[in-house]
C-alpha cells in the first residue's frame, strides 16, 4: 500500500459528463490505499482462504426481480462481446450475460485465470469487493479518497498524468484505441485486461487508477445534475439491460437495486463514445452486477 497526505483539492469536472460536476473543493485525511486492482492471483487466494461464493455464482431469485425472464435465472456475469463487423447497434447490445462466467472464468465456461493471475480480478460485485476488503484488514476507498489518490498531486488536469491523452504518442493507460465497440488498433497492447502495473505509475507511485478496470468505491452515487450517467459502453444491469438510472435510493426495492460509485474507467473507454479515462469520472454501478471489466482495490484508514 502506499501512504496518501491528506489534502484538499478540487473534485469533479465541469466539462465532461454532467454527472462528475459541480467541481468542488474537498478535503480528504491521509490514509492509505492499494499500489494497484487487487488481482486474480490475490482474490484466489481469498476464496482459498474463506471459500467465498462470488455473487455471480450464485443463480438470482425470481422474487428479488420483479418480471425476470425464466431464462435469464441463471448464475452468470456480463461479459463485453465485440461485433465483428460495424453496424447499426442498440445501446449496450455489445453486453452479453454469460451464464457460467465468473472470476475464475472470466469469458464464460471454458476460460480460466492460468495466464492472468496478475490481471485485476473482475466479475465481483460490491459485496464480493467488501469481503475481501474484510478479510485483507482493509476497506473500500471513499470517492473523494480514491479521486484524490488518482491525481496523483496534480490540481485541475484532465488525466492522472497531464491534460494530454497519449503525449507524444505513449500510451500511458489500458483503453480503447479505435471506434467502440468494433475496432481496437490496440496501441496500448491489451484486447481487454492487462497485467497491473503494466503503465506507469501516477505521481503517487499507484498503478492502473485509469483504465484497465473501473474500481468500486464505498459511495452511494448521487448526482446533482438529472439526465447523467447513461452511456453503456460503462455497465449493465444484473438482468442484461442496459442502465438508464442516474440516481437511485439505495432504501428503494431490490428491483430498484442501489447504486455505488465506480471509478477510473476501463479498457472499453474510447474516444468517440465514453471518455471516462479520467479521474473525474463516475459511474452507478448497481450493487448486485458484475461485469468483465469492473475490479476494485482497497484503502485503510492510518488509525487502523
């Protein structure tokens, strides 16, 4: 883990998303908070240790979803299918729930973690995440922690590195480079995950806080500005639709599944349609899904 100073800085972004603004000023206590995305091999570990049962695995009740189709009552986690040719797509018709996909399976039945033990894990939900946050001694990063941590000491710059994109060219985080969701040129290297570590650190000495995998946070998303959040290329529901909400109360019905805060983007952020690489960004994320491309990392508070 590396140590954070406490600060204040300016959190959110006016220019982007309506759901990252009103910047504002926020100040956050030192503490501490993961080097990179907790990975395959240290979440194995965890379900060694605990025989923890993701939530992906476990098959969704009929009574907790309302109208749920008889077919979609299987344990399995969305899995990002892209096209083979372009064409005219509905919006987040490139999510595919994959009965059977899971983290030790992360394209479904037949795929495996041997060859990506030091990738982030994915397919894990915030109750997956808490868990091992649990079990390790730790705890999910606030959103103002795990923003702050994400500049990197810089104040008002559009990336964790600078307000360039690619400077001269380097690719300095896992995204899509190319028209989402049918061409990756993948200059940066990566189809999809890439090992952690594998770009530069920020000016904290953390890895991967954008791209790769959008990381949970402890948040209840809430947003100021109505109409925000609505672009799938960033997530789905457990039921495979593609989410509309901007704002739900997490004391609604379970159908109405509570939303927390997902930070950082992922390896499916693009320029021409979700430029959510940027540590401003957010997305609500409902509490039960999980997805080929959301992980998470964990934080701890110094008097702990």
């Amino acid at each position: 883990m590396r140590k954070i100073d406490g600060g204040t800085f300016t959190m959110g972004s006016d220019a982007h998303y309506p759901e990252e603004g009103p910047s504002r000023r926020v100040s956050v206590d030192a503490f501490l908070i993961d080097e990179a995305p907790v990975t395959n091999r240290e979440f194995a570990a965890f379900v060694e240790a605990t025989n923890h049962v993701t939530a992906c695995e476990i098959p969704p009740r009929p009574e907790d979803y309302p109208g749920l189709l008889p077919e979609m009552a299987h344990a399995g986690s969305l899995v990002f299918q892209k096209p083979r040719a372009p064409r005219r797509l509905r919006e987040g018709e490139w999510w595919d729930m994959v009965f059977g996909a899971a983290w030790n399976r992360p394209l479904g039945p037949g795929s495996g973690i041997e060859d990506l033990l030091d990738h982030p894990v994915v397919h894990v939900t915030y109750a997956d995440a808490k868990a091992y946050a649990t079990w390790a001694g730790k705890r999910l990063p606030t959103e103002a922690e795990w923003e702050f941590a994400a500049r990197g000491g810089l104040e008002g710059k559009e990336f964790a590195w600078g307000d360039e994109l690619s400077p001269g060219g380097r690719m300095l985080a896992n995204f899509w480079q190319g028209e989402f969701p049918y061409q990756n040129t993948l200059l940066d290297g990566w189809e999809r995950t890439s090992p952690v570590r594998s770009f530069p650190a920020n000016g904290y000495g953390l890895f991967d806080m954008i791209g790769n995998v959008w990381e949970w946070t402890e948040d209840w998303f809430v947003s100021a500005r109505t109409g925000a959040a609505r672009s799938p290329c960033c997530g789905a529901d457990r039921r495979g639709a593609a989410t509309e909400a901007d704002s739900i109360d997490p004391n609604e019905a379970v159908f109405a599944i509570g939303r927390k805060v997902l930070k950082g983007g992922s390896h499916l952020c693009a320029e021409n349609y979700c430029r959510r690489y940027r540590p401003a960004a957010r997305w609500p994320q409902p509490i039960d899904t999980s997805t080929s491309h959301s992980g998470f990392r964990c934080a701890k508070s110094l008097d702990t």
